[in-house]
C-alpha cells in the first residue's frame, strides 16, 4: 500500500481573481485537517506557507496545543497537531519526505473542477493498492483560497477529480474538502462505521 | 427517497465533565455545514441554541453574508447560508418541519462513540431509500462541544454509528464529521466524483 501524506498550499493559489496569491493561515484549517489527519492514520500534515510571519503563526498555533495551555487543556488536539509540519515550499516538502520514508513522492494535486486528467477516487485507491507502488508517498495537495494555482496543478503527478454532491454548488471549505477526502481514500466505508 | 435535513445543537450538549451545557456558536461551523449541506442537496440546516445572544450572533453571521458586505463579496457564501434557520429548541425544529414538509420527523442523534443500538450508514441509506418512507424527513442530528446529552441520544429515533478511520482517534471537528456524513449518505461514490 502507497503511503498517505497531505499538504495544506498556501502559496501558489489563486486569489479572487485567478491571480497568483500567498494566502493567509487559518487556524481551524490546521485544528480540522489535523484532527481528521490522525484520525485516517495519515502521518504528515505539511503547512505549506514562503511568508515568514505566517510560518511563525502556524508554529506557535501548534505549540499552544502541543506544549502551551492547549497541551492541558485539550491533550487529544497536540496529539492531532503533532503531525503538523510548517514548510516554505513544496521542493522543501519533497525533501522532507525523501529523508524520511527514504523514496520518491508523487504529488496528487486535488481541485473543485474537473480537469482533463482527473482521476477518481476508486482509480487513486488502486494505485495506492498496487504493489508496485508499496512504500512510495503520495501528497495529497489541497489548495488554500481560490485552489491550486495553474502552474502547481500542471505540474502534478496525478489530479484528483472534485467532490460532486447532489447539486451544481462546489463551493466546500478545504477542511471539509479534506475530511471528506480522507474518508473515501481511507475510511471504512463497508462496515458503515 | 426520505427527506434529509440536518441540525447543529447547542443545547443540550455535553461539556468537558460529562456535565449537561449549551455551547456557544463557532463562526466556521456555520460556513462549513451550510456549505456541505448546499453541496449535498440538503434543503433546511436547523442551528439550535436557547440563548438570546447566541441566536442574534448566529443571525447576524447568516445576514452579513445575505444582505451585508459579504453578499457582495462572496454570493456563493449567502447561497448557502440561506439554508440556515436558527430555532430555540428541537421542538421548535419539529414544528418548523411539520408545517414545510407536513410530515413528521425522525430524529438521527450521531455521536463519536458506538452506542447499543447505534445504526451503520449503509443501514441507514436502506431507511432512507425505502418506499414506505418516501417523504417523511431524517433530522440528522450533530452535537457541538462534547457531543449530544444522554437525554438526547435516549430520545432519538436513531443514532448513526460513529465515524471510524484507521486509528482509535475519534476527535474529528463537528465541521468534518458533518462532511463525511453527508458524503456518505448522499455522495456519488461509485464514480468518485
């Protein structure tokens, strides 16, 4: 089985306009994706930021909870928050993950609009399920702001097709964009549990 | 097809002591789910709160985004706050169903722990999908804080089994548990779209 990984891209991506924007930290973004990150047994949640005094908000978002009042009051969230790792640059994150799992990482860009090489969630999973593929990291990139800039999703091993629900509405927070992610990649959704 | 519908509770809830409280609303909760339950087709997303302060805070966020400056903004955002009706209590929910839909309800209580008679979503879409209760409305009810009271749990029709991932962590956002619920209720999984 292929490794899971995610990272949360906060530069480069596309601001109201289409233009290319470094977008600012949220807190619950790293509160949310971490909590369903641990939950999905994913070991890396990267925060991808260039912007100086955004790294230093992520770290100390995280070190309240894992060392700070937070840590007292709310141990199961430094538990999730610990999986937080604050990066400048996607080349950083490669770099990360080649020192770690000692092997390539193949990134999976993920996007609210279908694009001509999409994949679908059932064709990511056997992917992840070839033996071929045992051991090798696949980074789930999810776009802060208005996406994943053109560039970062052209650039991309493989594009996720987008969540469709019921209606034409694709407008989901990426923290709800990412728990609903995981639990099709990751949840047990045979047993209904 | 049953009617699904989806409540936010307040009160009663359960705080960090197992002791019974009403909660105060979260900003972001109010985005996300209404922007999942525009996503899946939901038509009423009920939040339920008893205190006066609460429920104008509540009110003041939706209109900011119908009618404010966020209207402007961001209409994609008013769209799917105007989901949104803030009810002193289930009751009131009960009553305001009755006379949208004129049916009754059957409450879904969900929790992060397995209860007794704690229902698997399969099982549930096989409730929902049955002839017999065409029409009638599914209230899928989420707890904030430490989730739904032991009165509450007692009194719903149902409860929905808890949402399990790869490890024995259960602490997903009442946001992300919102969004895997709904994507597994009312998600086209088979395409993985």
């Amino acid at each position: 089985m292929g490794i899971l990984s995610i990272a949360l891209v906060h530069y480069p991506v596309k601001g109201r306009k289409d233009e290319t924007i470094a977008s600012a930290i949220t807190n619950l973004d790293l509160h949310d994706i971490a909590r369903a990150a641990k939950t999905y047994g994913v070991e890396r949640f990267y925060v991808v930021t260039p912007l100086e005094d955004q790294k230093a908000l992520a770290e100390k978002i995280v070190s309240h909870w894992q060392n700070g009042a937070g840590a007292a009051y709310n141990p199961d969230r430094g538990q999730a928050l610990d999986l937080v790792k604050v990066m400048s640059a996607m080349d950083q994150v490669a770099a990360d993950i080649g020192r770690h799992y000692r092997t390539e990482v193949k990134i999976v860009a993920t996007s609210a609009v279908q694009h001509l090489r999409s994949i679908g969630f059932p064709e990511f999973q056997t992917i992840l399920a070839a033996p071929e593929n045992e051991n090798r990291v696949y980074l789930l990139a999810l776009g802060t702001a208005w996406g994943l800039a053109d560039e970062f999703m052209e650039s991309a091993d493989y594009i996720l097709a987008p969540i469709a629900g019921k209606s034409g509405y694709n407008h989901l927070s990426v923290r709800s964009a990412a728990a609903i992610m995981l639990d099709r990649i990751r949840g047990d959704r045979e047993s209904g549990m």
